[in-house]
RNA sequence: GGGCGACUAGCUCAGUUGGCUAGAGCAUCGGCCUUACAAGCCGAGGGUCAAAGGUUCGAGCCCUUUGUCGCCCACCA
C-alpha cells in the first residue's frame, strides 16, 4: 500500500480534488422531480473586490446545508453569482483611472462604462474562481450575474411592471444627497455617526406688522448656521409658555435679509434649546415635511457640489459648505445677531459608501411607493409563511416596515440598469418600456430620449432569488425550485436585501423568495473590532489557505459561526485549532488505513455494525447519539454547535476512547476479532468522513478515496454523493453507562499515576468494592482498563477494604479501587493530603443534598424519583466519607507510628 | 430618545421544558517522543453564573430594578 505523510499537502489536496469536482461536474445539478426540491442562491459577492472573511462565513454554512441536502436525497441546488454593485464599483473604477493618470470625468459615458465592464469581468473571474478553490458546491453553470442580458430583462420587466401599476414615480423631493459620489441615495445607504459639534444660538428680530425691525427677536439653535441662508421660517411649540404671549407673527432673517413667519407646529420639543426652531426645507428632512404641513416656499442654497447658489446673497455663493459655515458665523458675531456658542453632540449622517457627509437637498429622482409592498411583506412574516431566524430579527423586520418612506431607486451613475423610461422630444410623453420602443405612443414621433439614470443596485438584488431561476420567463426551474428553501445572509443587509427581496417576490411571483431567513453576525477580530484594510487587521483569505488550507479556515468559521449571538471574534490562534483538527482526522484515517491487510479488506463493511463486541456495540451507539444530535443542531440552525458535537465525538470517543481501546485487537491471531474491529472502525470513520464533508469537504473526499482504494472497493462515486447516515441500531444505554463507569475509572488510576510517580509502563493491579451490578460492569469492560490504563483488575470485593498497606485507595462515585503497590512506595502524607481532599469535596456535596433532604416542603413537592436519587447520592456519600475517615485514621497512625 | 441583544473559568463560548458537586476548547501548570497524530497524548488547577431583590421545595435559566458593553432605529434643531 501507498505511503501516507503524517502531515498532508492540503493545496495539492485542494488542487486535484478540485479538478475532479469540476471535470465530472458533480455540482451541476438537474430538477429531479421525485425528489423534494431544496435550493439555495448565493448572496452575490460584489465585483468590487475579492472575497473577505464575511463572506467565507457566508457560504460555508450555505455549502454545508447544500451538501447535507444533497446526501440525504434533496434534489438540491445551488446557485452561485455575484452582483454589478453600482456605486461601489464605478467609485472603485473612477479611482483606479485616477492612479493611471486618466479623468473619468473627461471620458464619454460609453468609455467609462466599458472601463468599468472590463474591471468587473476581471474580479468576477477572481471571485468565482475563490469560490471554486473554496470548495463551494455551487452549480457553476447556472451562475448569474445582475448585469446580464436574462437579469437585465427581469429587472426592465419588473420596472414597467411598478411602473405601470402606478407605483414607480419621479418627483422633485428632499433626497440624501452625497457630491462626493455623485448621487442621490436610499435611507437604507447611510450610517449614522455620533458627532462632537458645536450649536450656535443665532437670534432673529422680531418684525412688527409695519415690517419694522425690533431689537428684541427670537432666538433659535443650530448646528447648521450656514443652512440659515435657506430659511422660510423659524417653528415654535403651540404650547410653550415662553411664546404664549408673543405678539409678533414674523422675524427678520439676518444676512440673507428676509422677512420669515413665525409658525407653530408641535414637533417642536419644549425642552430642547429656546424652543425655537428654523425651518430649511430644501435641506432638511424634517423640515421638508413641516414645509409640506405649513405651504411654505422651498428655497435650495446648497447645489450638488456642496456649494451655495442663488439666491443666498452673492458673498456666499460658490463657497462649500465648511467655508460659508466660518464665514457666515463670522458675519453673525460682525452684526451682533450670534447669542452665544456651546458644545454639542448630535448624529451626523454619512455616506456609507464614502464617509462623505451627507447633504439633504432637493432634487428630481425615481421613486418607488413601498408602503403597501411592505405591508404585504409584514403580513407574510407576520403570519410565519416566512421564518426569521433568530426570532428576535422579527422586531428589527417589522420596525422596517412600520416606518418605511417611498424608496428612491434612482443614481446618478452610468454603471447598473438605465432606467426603462423614454421621454418623447416632441410631446414629452413618459414611456417605460421593457424593449427600446421605436415612435411615441402618443404621437408617432421617433426621436426618443431615455433617462439617464441608472437604477439602485438593490433593485435587482431584490429580484435575485426568482431572477436567477429563470425570471420573467416561465422556467421549469422556477417551478420546481422556487420559493428557495433558505437563504443565509449576514444581518447587516437585512434591509437592504432581505426584505426588498420578499417585497418585489410577492409583487411578481405572488410568492415568498425564500421559506426561511437565516441571519448571523459578522467577522471580527481579537480586539472586537470590524475588519478593514485601514485597521490593518483584515487577513487577506488567500494567505490563511496557503498558511492553513481551506479546509482548517472552513472548520475554524464554522466552529465560531455566530448564529442567535452579536459578532464572532476569530483570530489567527483560532485557525491553528481548525488546522489541528484536519490533521487529527488525517492521522485517525492513516491509521485505520495502515492496519488494513489482505484479510481485513471486506467490501461489505457495513455489516459490522452489527458486531458483537462490547466496544464496537459502544462506538456505535455513541456515533448514534453523535448523528442525532448534529442533525437536530443543524435543523435548529445551530450550526457551530453541530460542529462542536461532531468533533467532540470524533476527538474523545473515537480517537482516545475506541481507537486506543481496539488497538490490541488489531494485532489479535483472532481473526475474526481483528476483522471486527476494524470494519468497526472503518465504518464508524466512514460516518465521520461524511458528517465532516459538510463543512471539510476537501480532507474528507480525500480520506474517502484513500479508503476506497486501500479496500479495493471502486464506488466510483464522491463521498458528496454517497447517502446521508442511517440510524437505526439499538441505543445500547447499558454499555454506554458501563463504559462510563470505567472511563472514570481510567482518569482516576491515570491521576494516582501522576501523582505517585508511576510511569505508564508499570502495570498496575487493582481491587474494586462496589454495588454488584457496577462490579459486573467493571468486569465485563475490563479490558478498557488494560488497554488505556495499563492496570488489571485482581481482586473484587463486596466491602471496603478494612488496611490500606499496601495500596492506594481511589474513591468512585458508588465504591473504591485500591491499587496495589510494590514496598516501598507508598507515599503516606501524600495519600492523606487527597483523601482529605476527597473528604472535603464530598462533605460541599453533602451539605447540599441535607439541606435540601431536610427541607419538607421538598419531600412534599418535589418529584419523586428527583427526591430518591438525592436520597441515594446523600447514601453514597456518607458511605463514601466513612470509608475515606477510617483511611484518614490509619494514615495518622502510621505517620505518628 | 426608543427597541433588541449580551454579561458564565485568564480568553472564546456551550448550558434544551427550572432538578446530580455549572461544562468545552484555547491559555496556564505538570507528566509523557506510549508503534496514527509532539500540528500529538495524559493529568491538574481555575467560576459568589454582572449586582440587588422577587417567584419557587429548588434559579445560570422565570419576574422586577440597576449597571456595563454592543447592535439597530429615530425629525431635539
């Protein structure tokens, strides 16, 4: 047989098994209609960059489900993509031209775009290519991206299907506006930072009805002074005392020298400031909606540069927003109007594309109505025909829909979908179209204009999951795949994507885009903090492969996958431990591997099973237990957890329990036993090999294919193929407890060793006193004992031994062991010191179960057998102690003797 | 300001419907190159379960209040 290295190549690994997934295209998958449908689409990675932690994250737990579906006889498929990710890439592109020395802003828009299509088909290669090293079972030939020609029409058709529903409409509104960027943008895009600023009290006279200038005025807080140019009002409390007696209705606006009214509205806060506040429409959201309220003029002074225009007074046009900010300060303190300045801390809006300030202003853009969409959706969730988990998520879900405003679709970029809507140059009707349409439908004339404007990236994300299946043709693929099963996405987007996405699904295919919502939290590192390139934390993935292979950085995500909690922290340590783990199984595999001989190579090994051997029976009514619990782990998506199960049972049960236990019987003249126990392991190793495919897929395949070879068996198929594991042997609670019992009693005799200085090779003989069923127990399973403690039982005995010469007692949980010493080593203080300590312990146990025992109120209420197994633990105890203090006494005596 | 979540060993986290002396991994300390694995094995130490109160025979778990941290939302300029 083949020679197998201690430590494994995993990028020759991952490279050849790689190659064998895609040349026999296994991943591929076809409707197959007597099978359930399960379906997942990938969160499509943006063509900006390449992939990140994040969404490693992402696809592992998704990979693991598919694979999982996949073995347990789903027709199951994946469907992989990535998305144009408008705003980000054009800035990423305009940038990349800046470094080559070339102006974007100097290129026609058919130039820039090809610019950009370039880029985008380079990192779309890059990603996909990453997902594929990754091991990822995505049906590579139904990859889509948001920007070709199906996708593209799915979008046009949804546009003019809202459209022409009346739901899509373009108005002049206050829109989040970023001049760094460029663009309009959503609610949705922008991040609220906590801000140290100042607020300046500026005080504006009264004006009586002769339009006369008073020297007593009202005065308002601010921490936009500059806005003050674009003031139609200054906003008091209907029910504030201060101004209860006012008698003026109007106020001069310094500098920009306008006559203002005085309004009441009761959004004006009675505790906040002087309770007077000046009303900006054209820059400010709540002021725009108090403007509406009151039929008060717009005035914009601030232009999509983030300059001031007409008609704020000449001096301060063309300064940015900072300058006229000084300047106009400056001018308050010149003409006396500034009253004071303090320190403040308010929220600042961001872009969160660019950090850029955001600067609300007036301006023409497509918007899409979504209060009865959303409200459909809530419904929908609200009902449970989608889950979201975790459960709590539902209240962040329904707070969305609560206070959902019309959502602005369109960008003022050249990268994504144009808007489908053509103006007619000569009667200026409005057109949505799915196909360039050739003459007016109004008027017959040909020359048409479309709008410039492309559509937000999230409008065709939010098609993705029918979209990608086929949409808006009628697909079989559709119809047998759609609404997806599960859809896992960190829950960061879930606004942005999750809940568009059951939005436009249940407008367009009258159903729901996804059964369950599955949401997690995202990647950090050792100090809690996000990953980015600036901190300087961000490990680049490619690194972490080579450093660890795919396989480690695989198990060590999924081991953290920060599911029902905030963030997870990983850092570089934590790979070591997915690392050890893959070279545990590695090794566990080799070993098996290197014992198997012309007489012990059976094709049939599942049959053993049902072998008769103590131990055999335990391992496999441990990997029993082991299967049910990961399964139901995973059903409950508690995926780290069935991970954690898995390997504790892979590492503990059968790696130092089973294997050691067996070895002997590897090297037995006892055939039969020897085949036994290792079709025993081999088939044990097989279940593990398929449980650890989900999330190890590279190792596990090729363990599988070792073993294969090795036992000349030719499956001729992946271990991805092969079916999921049955459970259908008895439990066998009996072994299982006996085994129990004597692992216990292995780390005791394995302490006494350490603590006694006895090396391993010195066998040890042992007598045991315990109930008779416990001395069957430790009898029958003895050679557990042999085999993982070097020790024999030699003696059994009905009561606790009276003299301890001789031996080093050790206390069970019902019982004792006494190992027997050769003269001359027995370590008496050292003896007494555990016993005492033993002693001490078991009195703190003590002290519980007599309080309670003697509480009647429990005897009363408790549950019976609840009441009895005190009962029975306060027996042993005491029973325990008593031995343990006339050892104590024998002890004192020699010492003093 | 509102909502949600977290707080358990030095660190990262488990802990099902309340019921054995509260667990795991890492880290620490100690012992082993024992024939699969030193990227390994064996063993030990380490916790007033954030605080206080309440319900209960019994609370890490349920209720109330407080504290700290995190996230989301928000029209106090």
């Amino acid at each position: 047989m083949q020679e197998i290295p201690i430590h494994f190549n995993h990028e020759e690994i991952e490279a050849q098994i790689s190659e064998q997934w895609e040349k026999s295209r296994v991943f591929h998958a076809e409707i197959d209609k007597n099978k359930q449908p399960f379906s997942i689409v990938i969160p499509p990675p943006n063509v900006t960059g390449t992939l990140h932690l994040g969404h490693i994250l992402d696809n592992v737990i998704q990979d693991a489900y598919l694979r999982w579906h996949r073995m347990r006889g789903f027709s199951a498929v994946w469907i992989p993509g990535t998305d144009h990710a408008g705003i980000s890439t054009q800035n990423v592109v305009k940038k990349f031209l800046y470094k080559q020395g070339i102006n974007p802003e100097t290129l026609s828009r058919e130039a820039l775009l090809n610019k950009i299509w370039e880029f985008a088909l380079n990192h779309k290669n890059i990603i996909t290519t990453q997902l594929k090293k990754l091991g990822f079972s995505c049906d590579w030939e139904r990859e889509r991206f948001t920007l070709d020609e199906g996708l593209s029409l799915a979008v046009r058709t949804a546009f003019v299907r809202l459209f022409n529903k009346g739901l899509i409409y373009k108005g002049s509104r206050i829109v989040s506006w970023c001049s760094r960027c460029g663009t309009a943008f959503a609610d949705e895009d922008l991040i609220h930072e906590k801000n140290s600023g100042l607020l300046w009290y500026i005080k504006y006279p009264f004006v009586d009805e002769q339009e006369n200038i008073q020297d007593d005025g009202v005065v308002i807080a601010t921490t936009r002074p500059e806005t003050m140019l674009g003031d139609v009002a200054v906003a008091i409390n209907p029910e504030d005392e201060r101004y209860k007696t006012l008698k003026y209705t109007k106020c001069f606006l310094p500098l920009a020298n306008r006559v203002i009214p005085i309004i009441k509205d009761n959004f004006v806060a009675l505790d906040f400031g002087t309770g007077a506040v000046k009303i900006t429409p054209a820059h400010d959201f709540t002021d725009y909606e108090v403007g509406k309220r009151h039929n008060l003029p717009i005035i914009s002074i601030i232009n999509k540069d983030g300059k001031i225009i007409e008609p704020a007074p000449a001096k301060y046009i063309g300064l940015d927003i900072m300058t006229a900010r000084n300047v106009i300060v400056d001018d308050l303190v010149q003409q006396k109007f500034l009253v004071k300045i303090e320190n403040y801390v308010n929220n600042i809006t961001k872009c969160e594309r660019c950090h850029n300030v955001i600067e609300p202003l007036i301006s023409e853009q497509w918007f899409l109505k979504m209060r009865d969409l959303a409200l459909r959706a809530k419904l929908t969730v609200e009902a449970k025909k989608i889950k979201i988990i975790p459960d709590s998520e539902r209240n962040d879900f329904f707070h969305w829909v609560d206070n959902i405003r019309d959502w602005c679709i369109s960008r003022q970029l050249v990268w994504g979908h144009q808007i489908p809507v053509y103006t007619c140059e000569k009667c200026d009707n409005l057109m949505a179209e799915i196909d360039t349409p050739q003459a007016c439908s109004k008027c017959g004339h040909t020359k048409l204009r479309q709008e410039t404007d492309v559509l937000d990236t999230w409008f065709s994300s939010a098609l993705w999951p029918f979209s990608t299946l086929g949409w808006s043709k009628k697909t079989p693929e559709l119809d047998f795949w759609f609404p997806t099963t599960t859809l896992f996405s960190g829950r960061d987007i879930l606004f942005f994507w999750c809940t568009r996405m059951m939005v436009m699904a249940l407008e367009f295919t009258d159903n729901i885009p996804f059964k369950t919502l599955v949401l997690h939290g995202l990647i950090r590192d050792e100090q809690g903090r996000k990953l980015s390139k600036s901190l300087g934390n961000y490990q680049d993935p490619l690194i972490l492969f080579k450093e660890f292979g795919v396989d480690a950085v695989r198990a060590t995500v999924i081991s953290k996958y920060p599911l029902g909690r905030q963030d997870c922290k990983i850092s570089n340590n934590d790979y070591k431990e997915g690392r050890a783990l893959v070279t545990k199984l590695w090794n566990s595999c080799r070993f098996i591997l290197t014992n198997l001989t012309a007489e012990t190579k059976l094709v049939d090994f599942d049959k053993f099973k049902s072998s008769d051997n103590a131990i055999d029976k335990w391992i496999i009514a441990k990997l029993k237990q082991c299967v049910i619990n990961h399964d139901n782990y995973l059903q409950a998506y508690n995926i780290s957890q069935a991970f954690v199960e898995l390997s504790a049972f892979f590492r503990g049960d059968f790696c130092d329990w089973f294997i050691e236990i067996i070895k002997p019987r590897l090297h037995s003249k006892n055939l039969v036993d020897k085949q036994q126990a290792l079709m025993t392991a081999v088939y044990v190793m097989v279940q593990i090999l398929k449980m650890f495919s989900l999330y190890i897929p590279y190792v596990t395949e090729k363990l599988w294919q070792l073993l294969q070879q090795t036992m000349d068996v030719k499956h001729e198929q992946f271990l991805l193929n092969t079916n999921w594991i049955e459970v259908d042997v008895p439990s066998a609670n009996d072994i299982c407890s006996a085994m129990l019992l004597n692992m216990n009693l292995v780390t005791k005799v394995r302490e006494m060793r350490h603590l006694f200085g006895i090396e391993y090779k010195t066998k040890l003989n042992i007598s045991i006193y315990s109930a008779r069923d416990n001395l069957k127990k430790y009898q029958e399973l003895e050679f557990v004992l042999n085999n993982t403690a070097n020790a024999f039982i030699t003696e059994s005995l009905t009561s606790p031994k009276k003299q301890l010469a001789g031996y080093i007692p050790i206390a069970l949980d019902v019982g004792f062991a006494y190992i027997k010493l050769d003269e001359g080593i027995v370590d008496i203080i050292e003896i007494s010191k555990m016993l005492t300590k033993k002693i001490a312990d078991n009195e703190k146990a003590l002290l519980t179960c007599n309080k309670t025992l003697s509480n009647e109120n429990y005897l009363q209420k408790a549950p019976a057998n609840i009441v009895q197994e005190v009962k029975e633990k306060q027996k042993n105890l005491l029973a325990n102690n008593a031995t343990l203090r006339s050892y104590i006494s024998i002890m004192e005596g020699n010492i003093i003797g």
